[in-house]
C-alpha cells in the first residue's frame, strides 16, 4: 500500500536535495562583483531613505488596500468548494452563487467609486 507513495517521497528528497545543493554551491561558484548599489536594501527603484529609530508609519492608504485584498481574497476563495460541487448542488447551488457572486461586485463597485482601488 506505501509503495504507491515512494515515487512522490522520491520526488520531494530530489527537489530537497537539488535545493541544499545550490544554496551551498552558490557562494562557491557565483560571481563575487559588489559594489554599493548591491550591497544596498532593494526598495524597488526608489532611493531608501532614513527612518527613525522608532520606525516611520505606514499611511491609512496602506491598510485599506491590504484590508480590501484580504477581504476580496476570501470570498474568492468561497469559490473552488462550489466549484468542485457544482454538478451536485444543481439549480439550488447555481442560484446561491449567482447571488454571491453579485455581493462581491456590488461590494467591488462600492469600493472602486468610493475610490479605495486607487493608489496615490
């Protein structure tokens, strides 16, 4: 009965394997080029700058959006179980998502014209 299962453990000790491997060899054999801009935190293109020893703090922007992908993002999720059971919900569960599926673009279009999907 397990040895249904040792390709997949053979799979997963090769892929473990494959990753220690190159994290151990690459200091070895990568190219040892640095300079300031590398050795610098990455911000995206943008110049760091300085933050007070207490930390800066984030704008009210900042959470909304996060706030709003959380939310977006969950009732998303709500859709793969319906997805799956889908042949056996039939009319009942069609019209249950229908209804679903229209909260979140009502909530969707809420959210965009009271302006919580631009970034400024």
């Amino acid at each position: 009965m397990l040895s249904t299962y040792v390709p997949i453990v053979g799979l997963f000790a090769l892929a473990a394997a494959f990753a220690l491997f190159s994290v151990a060899v690459a200091p070895f054999v990568g190219p040892r080029r640095y300079n300031r801009a590398k050795l610098e935190a990455y911000e995206c293109g943008i110049e760091p700058v300085d933050q007070p020893l207490h930390g800066g703090r984030f704008p009210v922007k900042y959470y909304l959006t996060a706030m709003l992908f959380i939310v977006f993002d969950i009732e998303i999720v709500f859709l793969y179980p319906w997805a799956v059971a889908n042949d056996a919900l039939g009319v009942f569960g069609l019209v249950e998502m229908v209804v679903f599926i229209g909260t979140v673009f009502l909530a969707y279009a809420y959210v965009w014209r009271r302006g919580g999907l631009e970034w400024d």
